[in-house]
C-alpha cells in the first residue's frame, strides 16, 4: 500500500511564544515535540530554532546543537529552514547548510508574506541550490506561488537535479501575498511540476489547512502541518501540542488509505545521505 511523508514544522519564525506558549521554542521543547511527533507518524521534521529570549535566530552554533539532539533523540529526517525570518540575511541563509542538516528548504522566489516580503532573488536561489549539491544537501522546494512553480523547471533545467536524485516540492498555500489555499490552485499547481518531481507535499496555513490536507491527498500527495503554519484545530479551539495536528494529519492519510510513512522509507524516497 503506498504511503504517505508526514513532516511536521512546529516553530517557525513568525508566532510569539508569549502569545502561543506551547509553540516549542527552547532545545527541550523541540527535541520533546520532535519524540512525540515522530510516535504520532512524522517521518521529517522542519526546523527553525529560537535564542533565548525566544526570538528567531540563524545562530549556527545552536542551529548545529539542535541537528546533533534531534539526531540522538529520532529517526526523523532533520530539515533546516533556510528562508528563517523575513529579516534574515542571506549569508546567514547560506550558513545554515554549515549545520550539516539532512535537508533544507529552498523556497523558489520572492514573495509577498503579510506586510512583509520573503526575500528569494533568482541568484540567491542558485547559489543556495549550488550550495546543496556540493554539501550533499537534499533541498525541499518550497512552492508558495504558480512563479515559483516557473522557477523550479528554470534552476532544474539549468542546474541539473539535486543531490541524490530526488526532486522533492512542497506548496506552501494561503499565505497572504502567495497562491490561496484551494483545491483549484493546488490542482493547478501541482500539474504544473517538473516531470522530475518525485513527491511532493502541501500545507495550507491557517484555516486553509484541512482544505489544502485532503486536496492534497485527493492529489496522492504528502502532507506538512505544524505550528510553523497552524495555530488553531478549529475556530476558537488552540493546538496545545504539535503531536495533535501530526495526529490529525496521519488520521486523515490512514482514511485515505495511504497511512504515514516511516523515517527510513521516507529517507528512501527522499534518497538524503545516510550515515550523517
Ligand atoms: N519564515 C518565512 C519567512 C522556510 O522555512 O524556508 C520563511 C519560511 C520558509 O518559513
Ligand atoms: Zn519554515
């Protein structure tokens, strides 16, 4: 029976931790939601790290700590977020690969995000994506407009595939400035991949989640849920934990007769280095 990828992103880099205290901020925190999620059927995990004030930082220290004790603690595939905040510089965008993670992100393109602009200029994508092939690096193309999905068959056709062989999407939908989190736009954008993508997943931020969650598996695709995009399991009721939309997330791929994969079939279908 075929399965299906669930990553789960419990931090991000927009959520107060004052306003949502059970979003996983510290080391602790994260390794924690990191066990749980993996029992409740995660198989990737995509991560972005906090300082001690619990703002968003790219500090590669901790960005290294955290990849050691999630390794030492799971069996997910540890993804790194290389867009990071809105604020980030590119440099320290690029140093995130020094954390020697299992994957990262690498979103296709600039776009609106809120009130502010997500950053990704055509030669900072290049080089990021360059920067995954000599490091070894499986990149998760993030998708958040039909442009990006443009920008994916331009970097492949010139660049060539990523490391490993694998070509691996995810949509990111209904971020104010980005494609809406509708089943018509996943449709449309998902038949617009590369013919060398080899899985892809989706993720609807906010109320666009469950939408976007069974149009993604109507589609056969794999599913990201978290807090990184999802705060609440339905109005006026809080997520307490990452675990319950991981929870809910495998629910919905079990109806679906496609249930959650584990970490080493993921690793096989994403192909990512072994022994880091
Ligand atoms: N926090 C956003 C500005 C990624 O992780 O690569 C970018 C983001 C995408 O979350
Ligand atoms: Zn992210």
């Amino acid at each position: 029976m075929a399965s299906t990828l669930i990553t789960v992103a419990p931090t991000g880099a927009e959520t107060a931790k004052a306003d949502w205290p059970a979003l996983p901020t510290t080391l602790d925190e994260l390794v924690e939601t990191a066990k749980r999620c993996e029992s409740a059927g995660a198989a990737m995990i995509h991560i972005h790290i906090r300082d001690g004030e619990h703002q968003p930082t790219l500090d590669l220290g901790r960005l290294t700590d955290t990849v050691t004790a999630v390794r030492e603690n799971t069996g997910l595939i540890v993804q790194l977020s290389t867009g990071g905040a809105v604020t980030d510089p590119y440099d320290h965008r690029l140093r995130v690969l020094d954390a020697v993670p299992d994957s990262c992100s690498l979103t296709m393109g600039t776009v609106n995000f809120g009130d502010d602009v997500f950053m990704n200029p055509w030669p900072f994508v290049t080089q990021l994506y360059q920067l995954t092939q000599e490091r070894e690096v499986v990149p998760e193309f993030e998708l958040f407009d039909l442009g990006h999905v443009a920008a994916l068959h331009r970097l492949l056709d010139k660049y060539g595939l990523p490391y490993g062989g694998r070509v691996h999407c995810d949509l990111v939908m209904g971020v104010p400035g980005g494609m809406p989190g509708t089943a018509d736009a996943l449709v449309a954008a998902v038949n617009a991949l590369p013919d060398a993508v080899t899985s892809w997943s989706a993720t609807g931020i906010g109320r666009t989640a469950l939408p976007v969650a069974l149009a993604a598996l109507s589609k056969g695709g794999n599913l990201r849920v978290g807090m990184e995009d999802t705060l609440t399991l339905a109005k006026g009721q809080p997520v307490t934990h990452n675990a319950e939309l991981v929870e809910r997330a495998a629910t919905l791929a079990t109806l679906a007769q496609r249930p959650p994969m584990s970490p080493d079939e993921a690793r096989d279908l994403l192909n990512v280095k072994r022994d880091r």
